[in-house]
C-alpha cells in the first residue's frame, strides 16, 4: 500500500509542478472555456416532455405505446366552466362562453383536434327510440340561437345523451371542455410547447372569468406551466441563499477575495454544465430544475476544503504559491475521490428505465464531473494569485495548551468508552429510522399536483372538478385485444367478459366510475325495450347484441372499427401512490378470474396507467439502485484505503443517514417518485464526501505516529471545520426554501437541510466510534513502544493498511 500511495502521490505532484508552474497559461485557457460555454447557456431551453414521464419497456407501456394510436387520453387537458349565477347553465350567457371556450381551446397549437369534446362539438350526440325508431342530433342543435325554446330543447338533449357527470356536473352547473394534447405539432414537426399551451390557457381564463363565469384548468400542461411560472419565485429562493451562504463564508473565512473566489468556483461547474446541455441537444426539464442548485452546493463544500487548506498553509507561513501547490495535493486525490462518489450516486438513479431519469442522471453527472476541473484544477490556479488579508489571520493553535475545546472534547469519541455512548444513539436512530421508513410510499401522496401547495390555483381547480363530477383527470385506461373473432362486439362472451370487468371495478375503492362498451350497449338496450331495467343486460346471442349496435360506434372512444380492440376507463378518486397501486392490483386479479375464449386484457394507459409504470420502475430499481450505490462506493474506497474496516467506517453512517432521509420523507408526506431521487442521491453523495475527506486526513496523522484521538483531532482542525461550516451554511440557505410557494422546492429543501446536517454529524461522531472499536486496545501498543524508544507501526495501521 505504501508503494501505490507514494506512486499516487508523485503522479499528484507532477499534475501541480504542470498546472502551477503554467499557471497563467491554464487560467487563461479555463477562462476562455468559461466564456464561451457562459454564452452557450444563455441559448439553454426548458424542455418538459410527457413521454419524457414513461417508463417505455415497462409492459404497461409498451400496451400502452401500441394502443395510443388508435386510442388517446393519457396526456389530457380538462377545461371546466362554471356557473356562479342563480340557476344552472342553460342560460344563453353561458352557453355563449361554453361555446367560446370550445372553439379556442379547438384552435390551440398541439391540442388533437378530433379529441375536442364538449356540448357545443359534433362528437357529443344523443339519440333515443321512439315509437318511429332511433332519432339522435346533436346536443346543441346548429340552429341553436339562445331562444327559451332552444335552451329547454339543449336541457332535454343534454340529459338523453347521458353526459350528466362527464361533460356536464352532477348539479347542473358547470360544463367541461376535453381535448387530448399531441406530442409533436403538425404544422411545426417540433414538439409542442407545454409553456405555451399553459399560456393559452390562462389567456382564456382571464379572457372568460366574470362574476357570474369561473374557469378551471388541469392537466399536464397546466401543471408544467404553473411549475415554469414558480420558477420565479424558485430563483429568489435561490438568490436568498447564495445570500446567506457568502455571508456566512465571510463569516467564517475573514476574507472577502476567499469569500468571492470559493462562490464563484462553485457556480462554475453550473455554468459549464448549462453551457454544455444546448451543444449536446439538450435542456431542462422544470421538474429537475433543481439539479444545478444541487451541484452547486456540492461545488461550496469542495471549494471551502480547498481554501482551507490553501489557509492553513498561508497561516503557517508558505507562500500563496507554494500553499496553492499544498493544497491541490492534500486535497485533489480525496476530492477527487468524493466527487466520483457524487457521480455514481446520480448515475445510478439512470437503472430506472424512464428518459427523464436518464437525462437528470447524465445532467448531474456532468455536473459533478466538471467541479474536478474546476474545485481541484482551476481554483489552485486562482488562489495563488490571492494573499491573505489582515482580518484572515487568526492565531492558530500550535501546542496542546491551546488545544481547540470542542475539537478534543469530541475527539474522546475516537476512544472504545465513549464510543458506546455513539452506538447506543445511533442504534436507537436506526430503529426508529427503520419502523418510520417503512411507511414511505411510492409516488405522489395527497390530492392534486404535489409538486404545488395545497392552496394553489391548479389544486383549487383539480378539487372543483372532482367535487362536480363524476369523472376527473385521473383515469386508467384497460385495454381488450380479441384474437379471431369478427364483429367482437356482437359475441356473447367477448361482452360479458368486459361486463364482468366493468362491474367488478365499480366495487373496488378508490374507483369513482367505469366506462365500457358493455355498460353503452346495455343501456341502449334497455332504450329499445320501452326503458325497462331488466333489459340492461348482455344478451346470450349476436342478435339480441345488434339492439345496442348504436353504442358500437368508434366514435365514443371506447372501440375501434369491427371491435377489434376496446378500453375501458376506470376513472379514480385520486392519483395517489396507494390508490393506483391498489387500484391496478384489483384490475390484475379481476382480469386474473376472467376466462373467456379469444379475449386478451392488457394493461395500462391513461395518466393512471403512467403513473403505476413509473412507480413500479421506481420501486422496482429502488433496492437495485441502493446496492449498486453502496458496492461502488465500497468497491472505490477499498481501492483506495485498502482497507475494509476503512469502508465500513465511511458506508455504515452513510447508510443510516439513507434511512433516516426515507423516514423523514414518510413523516413529512413525501412520496417516493422521480423529482425526490436526486436528493436521495446527493445525500449519499454528501456523506460520503465528509467521510472521505475526514478519514484521509486521518489516515495520513496517524501514518506520522499520532493515535487514534490526536489524529482524529488534528483531522478536525484541519478539515473538520471546513466541513461541518459548510454543512450547517448549506443547511440555513436551503432551509429558506421551507417557505417557498413551490411545494416541490419547499419539500426539497427540507429534505437537503436534513442531510447536509445529518451527514456531518455521522461523519464526525459515528465514523471516529467505529474507528476506535475496530482497533479496540492497540493504540496503547504505540505508546507503550514510544516511551520505550522504540519503532512501532501507527496504531490505526491495521484499519488503514486492511489487515
């Protein structure tokens, strides 16, 4: 081992002698590259997608995929008008502004035309047997001109079309207008702007409300719009706590170029890396816009190390140069180490199967990557140039009788008695952490978007909705394939066999209504046999079946042409992780108990269907994603440390901190789901970067003789400091975001408030405890062969060196 150290080490100091003594050459080289990737990110676009949300080799996806060109419904958008007036709606008033709001939701760019479904468009029809036979029109009449005769006549087609608490609400008092978005414009070929469409929609809301009109949005593009437009208030945020954050740097460092100098090294992998996304074709999505605040946090705690050390040096009386060489090689090599930690963290999250995963975890990765050029190669660079200021120099303690207090007060922790007390907490922690964790759910928790506050306008909207009909925005989609079956809608069992589903599914929580073939053509039916309930029923012969032909049609969405293929929509209460989970088990076993000759059940599609492909990817990589982490992390740190004991004193506080992160996440309400993942992610990344750069320092204080206590002491001094500084400055800056009216960002604020803080903490108590046990009676040895004046191997040698 001390072959490879020392061979690593030469090859270190080479890299300084080619970057330090070209100094000026390099900086401007960086310089340059600066500028011009800080152009290329002024050209940076925010790219939101809803494929982009699909897990697309999921098998519900890939019905899904195959289905969607001949049935649509998953990415839809529900405008709702409503009535504050006295009365309902049929009153020419609002039937104008219902009419209106259908044509200019018809004329937005990327809305599927055809799909356009309201009162006022020719696809919404009724029809009814009379004594003559079928007579059916549409439900607003093209002779409709707001007469009383007319309303009474739009009243009365409304009811015989059966739309009571789809198209019109269950207390006659609010109409819907549904349309279906595409993923691409047919004018343009370009993806269709979801920004946009959130735009249009809102000009048409402030076009229509009034005192007696309200007008409520919801659907993807909505949710992205609201999303873009909180990112205003996400960039304050932000603002606050870059504020915060260089003021307790000053604080800290007395020293305003140090100040500047560690900000802007750490603000510049974010540039680079925005600059970057539009030279490789890519943007951002707004669900994962809080990536680059993540990577510049990381950016902070590497940057203080770096001047830290770069201080201490000064302090003791090298020159700017020569410390500036110091402390590249002291710190690139566990820096280094810990931002590749970082990366695999993020790269991991890439084993869920769902695009914008994968571009979140590429994005962070090349963020990450990037601070090992910029914290470890060009901030060397630049604070050689630097020279420490008045205020900065504070006496340094150079004996034990100015020993730091709490540094070696807590350094007793580094010894077998008191670890215990570490263990005993820890291990009530981890009990606690583990009974908590096990209630966090997969996916989103609570009604509406939980991406935004409770009281916000899309949740307001979302709730009218739900509240008005007897359908909503949350749907799941169960596809029927018949296999040699001709008119399939015409064969006894292909329809008692979607009859059963049908009725089956009306039973199981959660579901607020069902929508199939079966349940049209049985009340079409009953209508042909004078409307008597017992004839709502599914003949045993094709000739009976031909009574509900009417409701065979493909123009109700529900079939295509010969009912080759069919859905059936389970409409649902909400969009919660429990709820789908549960929901699509119970479809999974009705369809389980179905036995019929030639029929094929598959699921999923619809926004529901979405949603339980990606939380089961989720859940699914979870465990994969979590061992992947933790085997590379052990895998680099035993190639580094050469020591097992080594790794099980960085991974096992990491691994507690894990926990505790799921278990906060379960009290505070927040699911498991792709905008969570990143913090996950950083949180181990921010913990193995403190036991990194603590046991390093370690390592090399007891290489020189000092024990396990003095050595764990020195460490804090050196690098302790640094770190828990910069935890507790990230803690307070992100903690501001508590406050935000973004619900995405408050969550995750919270959650990397917890983990800047909690990762420290195991890093300085935990780490040095279990240190002290797995080498449990040799410091002594050390001691005793000092006093004797003879050599002894360092007391931690058999950790460090694995044996």
């Amino acid at each position: 081992m001390t072959q490879t150290t020392g061979w690593i080490e030469r090859r270190v100091q080479d890299c300084a002698d080619v970057l330090l003594n070209h100094r000026r050459w390099w900086l401007g080289l960086f310089m340059l590259v600066t500028v011009a990737l800080g152009y290329s990110a002024t050209q940076v676009r925010l790219d939101p997608g809803f494929n982009k949300q699909i897990p697309v080799r999921h098998e519900y996806m890939l019905s899904f995929l195959d289905f969607s060109r001949v049935f649509t419904g998953a990415n839809r958008l529900l405008v709702n008008v409503h009535w504050k007036g006295e009365g309902d709606i049929y009153n020419p008033e609002f039937l104008r502004v219902l009419q209106q709001v259908t044509d200019d939701v018809f004329f937005i760019s990327g809305v599927s035309r055809p799909s356009v479904t309201s009162l006022f468009t020719p696809n919404v029809r009724y029809v009814e047997i009379t004594e003559e036979g079928y007579v059916g029109d549409l439900v607003v009449p093209p002779q409709y001109a707001g007469t009383d005769e007319d309303l009474q006549k739009v009243r009365s087609n409304a009811a015989r079309a059966g739309q009571v608490g789809r198209l019109l609400a269950n207390d006659q008092r609010s109409a819907m207008v549904r349309a279906d978005l595409q993923d691409t414009d047919p004018k343009t070929g370009q993806p269709v702007s979801y920004v946009e469409i959130a735009k249009r929609l809102e000009e048409i809301r402030a076009k229509y409300n009034s005192p007696t009109i309200e007008i409520n949005v919801v659907g993807f593009a909505k949710l992205v719009g609201d999303v873009v437009e909180g990112l205003n208030t996400v960039m304050l945020f932000f603002v606050v706590a870059f504020i915060i954050t260089a003021l307790l740097l000053w604080a800290y460092s007395r020293s305003l170029p140090l100040t500047i100098v560690a900000l802007v090294v750490a603000l510049l992998p974010v540039v680079w890396l925005l600059g970057l996304l539009p030279l490789l074709g890519l943007g951002i999505d707004p669900m994962s816009v809080l990536v680059p605040f993540l990577i510049f946090s990381i950016g902070v705690s590497h940057a203080v190390q770096m001047t830290n050390a770069w201080k201490q040096d000064v302090l003791a009386g090298s020159s700017s140069l020569q410390a500036a060489r110091s402390a590249f090689c002291k710190i690139f090599i566990p820096g280094s180490l810990a931002l590749l930690m970082n990366a695999l963290g993020f790269a991991v999250i890439m084993l869920i199967d769902i695009p914008i995963v994968h571009e979140l975890g590429v994005t962070a990765c090349m963020g990450v990557m990037l601070m090992i050029i910029t914290n470890k190669m060009m901030l060397p660079l630049i604070i050689s140039h630097l020279s420490l200021g008045s205020s900065a120099r504070v006496a340094r303690p150079t004996h034990d009788a100015a020993r730091h207090p709490l540094w070696w007060r807590l350094s007793a922790l580094a010894e077998p008695r008191p670890a215990l007390v570490v263990f005993a907490i820890s291990l009530v922690l981890l009990g606690f952490g583990v009974f908590k964790a096990r209630e966090l759910a997969v996916g989103d928790i609570g009604p509406g978007a939980p991406e935004l506050r409770a009281d916000s306008r899309y949740n307001q909207d979302n709730q009218r909705i739900i509240d008005s009909y007897s359908i909503g925005l949350d749907v799941l989609a169960v596809f029927l394939q018949t296999q040699g079956i001709d008119e399939a809608c015409l064969n006894p069992g292909v329809m008692r066999a979607v009859e059963a589903f049908d009725f089956q599914m009306r039973n199981v929580a959660g579901v607020q209504s069902v929508q199939s073939v079966a349940g049209m053509g049985k009340e079409m039916i009953a209508g042909n046999n004078e409307g008597n309930p017992r004839w709502s029923a599914i003949p045993g012969s094709s000739r009976g079946l031909q009574q509900g032909s009417m409701a065979y049609s493909p123009d109700s969405g529900l079939v295509t042409d010969g009912c080759k293929r069919m859905q059936i929509l389970v409409f649902l209460n909400d969009h919660e992780g429990a709820t789908v989970f549960h929901v699509v088990n119970e479809a999974k076993r009705i369809i389980a108990g179905i036995r019929a000759p030639g029929v094929e059940f598959k699921l999923a599609g619809g926004n529901i269907g979405v949603m339980a492909a990606s939380n089961e990817a989720v859940k699914r990589a979870e465990v994969w994603m979590l061992a992947a982490l933790f085997c590379s992390v052990a895998f680099f740190c035993l190639l580094t440390f050469r020591s097992l004991r080594a790794v099980l004193c960085i991974l096992v506080p990491m691994g507690i901190v894990a926990i505790l992160c799921n278990a906060l996440m379960a009290m505070l309400g927040i699911g498991l789901k792709v905008a969570t993942l990143p913090v996950m992610a950083l949180g181990v990344g921010v913990g193995v970067d403190y036991g990194i750069y603590l046991y390093e320092r370690i390592q090399h204080e007891m290489a020189e003789g000092r024990d396990l206590r003095h050595a764990f002491y020195r460490a804090m001094c050196q690098r302790g400091t640094a770190a828990v500084f910069t935890a507790l400055t990230m803690s307070i800056g992100v903690g501001t975001w508590a406050f935000a009216p973004l619900k995405l960002q408050a969550d995750m604020g919270i959650l990397l408030a917890f983990m800047f803080l909690v990762n420290v903490f195991g890093a300085i108590f935990l780490l040095p405890a279990l240190a002290a046990w797995f080498n449990c009676g040799r410091p002594l040895v050390a001691v005793k062969a000092a006093s004797l004046g003879t050599k002894a191997s360092p007391p931690f040698s058999g950790v460090l060196a694995g044996r």
